[in-house]
C-alpha cells in the first residue's frame, strides 16, 4: 500500500494557523493482494488522528479504475 503525503501551508500572516497534512491512502488495484489491501486501508484509515490529518481514501479496481 503506498501512502502519499502532502504539507498543507497556512497562511504566513497568521502564524497561529494550524495546518493539517493531508494523508492519501491509495488501495487495491490490480493484485493477488487485492483483498488485504483494502483491510490495511480500512485499519490505516481507523488508526490515524482524524485531528491532525485530513484523510483521502482513493480506491483502485480490479480493473485499474480509480474510484
């Protein structure tokens, strides 16, 4: 499973502004290892601080279609 991460800047006039990475968790595909896939996504996406991270599920088909 590959996991994209990407910095989201706030504005640098208002230092106070917290800004959250945004986690993209990139799932299934076309594998054999299709299946645990998505239940490492499901456990990746239940783990992580939905406080701290803005989180971006993509979902690929078995036959390579993003969803």
């Amino acid at each position: 499973m590959h996991i994209i991460e990407k910095v989201l800047v706030g504005s640098r006039e208002d230092e106070s502004m917290v800004s959250k990475k945004t986690v993209a968790v990139i799932f299934g595909g076309q594998s054999s290892e299709h299946e645990v896939s998505r239940t490492s996504a499901v456990m990746m996406l239940q783990a992580l601080d939905k406080e701290k991270f803005n989180l971006q599920p993509v979902f690929i088909t078995y036959f390579g279609r993003k969803i």
